[in-house]
C-alpha cells in the first residue's frame, strides 16, 4: 500500500460482485458501478405488484432518465409505484416523472419547510420490489454514482437483500410515505416517528437516524457497541464524529484493532479536512489510518467486532443526529469477516497516514483550515463548508 509517496493508483478496478449468507439473508454486493446500476434496473423491470423507492439525490441526468423510464415501464404494467425524493439533494420533480404519474405511480417529495425542520434531510436510499427484495446502501441515483474510478465516479457499495427483514424496511418505508404526502406534517411528528421506531434487538436489526429527543436507534446502537467493542474496521465517506465516539475508537485503537479506511477525494474538500483534523488524536492512540486514492469515497461500513452496519449514514454529525437514516446491523461472524476483508482489499489503493505523513502536513496553517472544517462540517452545516471549499 502506499505510505508517504502518492503512486499511481490507475490500475485500480472496482471488485466484483459478491454474495453473502448471514442470519437467514441472502446478500449480494455490488462495489462497482456498472454492476449497481444493472442490479437497480434488473429489480425494478422485474418487479411484478409495488416498488417503494427513496432517495436522497435523484438527478436529470442520463442514469436518471434510465432509471425514471424504468419506473415508467413498471407503472404501465400496473406495478404500484410509490417514490419518494429529497427535496433539498434531488433536482428531478414533477415534470420529470409525468409520464410515471400519469400511469398512476406516487411521487412525493421529502421537503422541510423553512423551520427547524429545514435542517432534516432524507438521506436514506431505499428500494423494494414486491416487499420481497430491497437494495439499500449508500448511492444514489446520479451518473458520478455509478461511474468508474477511471472517471473519477464515486466509490461506492449497494447490496441486494433477500429476507423477512425486507417487510421490515417497508413498514418504514409506509411512514416516511405518510410524512411525505402530509403537506401539514410537522417537525414533531417526524421526530416522534423516529424516536418510535423499534429497530429490534435481535441479531438483525433495522435502525433508523434522525432527529429526536435523545438518540434515534442508530446512533444509540453504534454509541453502544463502540462503548464495549474490541475491535474496529471502517470504510467511511465522511468522518467527523464527536469526542464522546473518538473517545471509544481511541480505546478500541489503544488494543491494537483499527482500521480505518476514509477520503482522500471528495465532492467537498471541508470534508476531508475535518476528518484529518482528528487524525493526529487518532494515530497517537494507535489506529492505523488510511486514504483511499483511486477516486472520490462515498462508502458506508462498519465492522465492529462481529456487527456489521450496513445503510446511508455517514460517521458525522449530521448522519448520527440529524438526517433521516436507515442502516442495517447484522451480528454475524462471518458476514463480519468477509466485510473486513473486503475493506482489506482496498488498503494498497489507499494512502496509509502515518504519524510522519501527518506531521509533514499538519502546520499550523493547515491545522486551523482543518479544525474550521471541522467546526462548518460538524456544527454549522455540510452545505455551508462545500460552499466555501475550504481545502484539506
């Protein structure tokens, strides 16, 4: 793997698809783009009575078109099609999917009005065939998402589930469809919706992030197995957590068992600031820190002993404690074992930060570009530090 040097990382390809058994699921992985793209359309066109679709972004682009006709298709042979935007991360709206409403398909939009509520984002991806079978992850519907790294696309991970926790996504899916198509919904009530919401306490869990009074699921659940956890592997697009969590990953690093795998490109440099603004923290108690160099991260994973977590969220504060997520925790020790590997895999493409690499960057000037990322990312707001473009 890289250290120091930046080499060049053009022989990268994304991995192949791959397929898992863990707790009665059957899943099946699609790291590269192509294959994502192909598995989104292949589940959609042979979908035979509903389809339940949420995304965060949903562009007027050409994979957009792709997947927007699809769902055309699917209305006019009478699949019931239900789909659910971002009003702040999509562009598409209702000329864009006329034909999809006109064939008697429901597209709503996630939007909250300018309130507290404004903060609430729906970062969730979600989509369900028949209640059947679901595709989940953290891409969204947009050509950089699935593009190869050759053309600087997102690095990403979709995976294909199979399984009764399939009917537990779509009750879910049902409230955000009553939320949605509230036009008088209010902040509590998506608030409560979440704080309600029982992710179960088996060895498959459904979380679900947002905002509430006290912590959603989600956080609750990764708050509590990096309290107690012994050892830690993690692909993350954005990472900016608390000092409570960088307490915990500090313990788990000081035993000797962590890796993480973050950006070292992004859409948002202020990012990748206020990830390598805790580096420093990090490497001193003993995690081993790397950057992935082939193109831009958007990967979400987390293997923490043997849990997996699997889904949208991000490990920031707006992902933790204030956008609409959905994440998946699978306890299964070999699920946990080939996901290691596969973050493993992606070590020789990524540049490992050493405590002389990060000295070498770490003057007083870049610090304090660093830690003002850090303060826009994690307390002001995401979109506020990708206007100014402050650099790493």
């Amino acid at each position: 793997m890289l250290t120091g040097r930046m080499a060049s990382t053009t022989d990268y390809r994304d991995p192949a698809p791959f397929s898992a058994q863990a707790q009665d699921l059957s899943f099946t992985f699609f790291p590269a783009g192509a294959d994502r793209k192909d598995a989104v359309l292949r589940i959609i066109n042979g979908a035979q009575s509903s389809l339940k679709i949420a995304f965060y972004i949903f562009a007027c682009d050409a994979v957009g078109g792709e997947v927007r006709d699809a769902l055309v298709a699917a209305a006019r042979r009478g699949v019931v099609v239900t789909l659910i935007v971002d009003g702040f991360g999509s562009e598409a709206d209702d000329e864009f999917f006329a034909d999809m409403t006109a064939a008697g398909g429901t597209f709503l939009v996630f939007m909250a009005k300018w309130s507290r509520r404004a903060l609430i984002r729906n970062h969730q991806k979600i989509l369900i065939a028949d209640d059947a079978v679901a595709m989940m992850g953290g891409f969204n519907i947009e050509d950089d998402y699935f593009a190869p790294p050759q053309q600087n696309g997102w690095n990403d991970l979709g995976f294909r589930l199979e399984g009764e926790v399939v009917a537990r996504v779509a009750q879910w899916f049902a409230e955000l469809v009553e939320w949605a198509g509230d036009r008088k919904a209010q902040f509590h009530d998506i608030r409560r919706r979440v704080r309600n919401w029982d992710g179960g306490d088996g060895p498959v869990q459904v979380l679900i992030g947002g905002p509430t009074k006290g912590l959603s699921s989600w956080a609750r659940s990764v708050t509590l197995d990096m309290e107690e956890g012994d050892r830690l592997d993690m692909m993350m697009a954005y990472f900016a957590p608390n000092k409570r969590l960088r307490e915990y990953i500090h313990r788990i690093a000081r035993k000797g068992q962590t890796n993480l795998l973050l950006a070292g490109k992004s859409d948002n440099a202020a990012t990748i600031g206020a990830s390598r603004a805790l580096h420093g923290k990090l490497l001193e108690a003993g995690a081993k820190v790397y950057e992935f160099q082939p193109c831009k991260l958007h990967t979400k994973l987390i293997v923490l002993d043997n849990a997996v977590y699997l889904g949208s969220a991000n490990f920031d504060m707006r992902s933790l404690y204030v956008n609409l997520e959905i994440v998946l925790r699978i306890e299964d020790a070999e699920l946990a074992a080939r996901m290691r590997s596969f973050i493993h895999d992606h070590l020789p493409a990524s540049q490992q930060v050493t405590r002389e690499v990060h000295a070498q960057r770490a003057t007083l000037w870049t610090k304090a570009k660093w830690w003002a990322s850090w303060f826009l990312v994690s307390v002001v707001d995401y979109t506020v530090s990708r206007k100014l473009n402050l650099g790493p």
